[in-house]
C-alpha cells in the first residue's frame, strides 16, 4: 500500500494536536500555517511530548539512535519487520517510533518496501504522464534506465483534493519489487483516468530532459496537446 502525506492547516492547540496525532499513526504529516512563528511553538511542544516519552521509558533514545543509524547506513528501505527482529521488539513498537521520529523532524520516508532517510542530493523535477494500469512498469523503467530516482506519485481527487504515494525507486530492481508487491491492485492514477505527476531526483538537467523525451516517444508523457483533446 502507498504511504500517504497528511496535510494539516494550522498549527495551533488543534492543528498541532491532529497533526501530531496523524504522525504517531505512521503517516507523513505536512503542518501549514499563515506565518512561522505558530510552527515554530507547535515544533517545541511536540518535542517536549516526545521527550516525556523517553523520560518513562515508551521510547530509549538508545533504541531511537540506533533506528536512526540502521537506516543512515542501509543502501536500501529497510522494512519494519527488519528493524523488530534485529533490535527484538515488535513490528508495533518500530512503527510507533518511526511515527515519534518523524513527528521530532526527523526525515523519515516510509515507501512501499520499508522505510528510508530522505535524500537532499540531485534536481529535483516534475514529470506528468499519462498511461494505462499494464504501462505502470514500462513508465518507471523508463525514468529509472535513464538515470532519475521516482520519489512520489501524485494524483488531483476531485473530492480529495491531492494524493501522494511515496515510492521511491531508483533501479530496475526497485522498480521489479514495487511491480510484484503492487500486482492485483489499482494504481492511484486510476482515479484519474491515468493522468498523474511524479516527483523526480534527477543527477542533472540531462537525465531529465532524456526521461522527458523518453516519456513522449512512447506516448507516456502528458502534454499541453493530450490536455485539449482531452
């Protein structure tokens, strides 16, 4: 299942409460407000619960360090099921940490094969594309082969407005995996008549300029021209 980004508006007594409730139940949180200085104290308070946390005992910070070193030293998404056998707790509990670690700021991202630190290196660029459920692995061979990581994919809801799936896939071997594990399921863009955008890490502007034309010869890619005659 695609992890899902939670976007909270307003960070005060209530939007700080929800958005930390929405952390600790292992979701990505985005917490929005007019000015900074509201995030700044709901940051700070969320710290202070976190801290009582590890102060009786819910959480060491021995077993949050090494969470945190696990997954700085791993070349690929460690699951939760890995991190509960070596560190002999249960998957519940792994979770429930990540949860605490993200809602701390710790950039944490949870894909479909396990969990990973965030990357801060490359471009980061947007593709649209356009695709049925069967070209799903042709798409994301594509961007891969050609040098760019799949960060997210993105889909407009009419009713639920922005939805992202947090991917993560660099290689043909990624991409093989999140094929098998996704098969017998619909693909977000199916919501969407297979329009969606993906979120890209690219080494430079060239490896995005080849996805993008990569994309379009295949008729994959979603263009200004496909919109109208849409």
């Amino acid at each position: 299942m695609d992890a899902i980004k939670v976007a909270v508006i307003g960070s005060g007594l209530m939007g700080g409460g929800i958005a930390q409730a929405c952390a600790q139940a292992g979701f990505t949180v985005v917490n929005i407000d007019i000015a900074q200085g509201p995030l700044d104290k709901a940051e700070a308070l969320v710290g202070k619960l976190l801290q009582k946390k590890v102060d009786k005992g819910k959480m060491s910070a021995e077993d949050r360090q090494a969470i945190l070193d696990r997954l700085r030293t791993a070349d690929r998404p460690v699951s939760a099921s890995s991190l509960a056998a070596e560190l002999n707790v249960s998957r519940q509990i792994i979770v429930g940490d990540i949860a605490l670690l993200r809602a701390a700021g710790m950039d944490i991202v949870a894909t479909p094969r396990g969990y990973k630190l965030g990357e801060s290196s490359g471009l980061l660029r947007t593709v649209a594309t356009i695709h049925t459920k069967e070209q799903v692995e042709q798409e994301l061979l594509t961007i891969v082969d050609n040098g760019c990581t799949v960060i997210d994919v993105v889909v407009e809801h009419p009713l639920y407005g922005q939805i992202c799936g947090q991917l993560s896939l660099a290689s043909r071997y990624d991409v093989a995996q999140y094929v098998e594990k996704a098969r017998g399921t619909a693909p977000l863009s199916l919501l969407t008549g297979g329009v969606h955008l993906h979120h890209l890490r690219c080494p430079d502007e060239a490896a995005y300029q080849r996805v993008c034309a990569a994309l379009d010869k295949l008729g994959l890619l979603y263009t200004p021209e496909q919109q109208n005659r849409d």
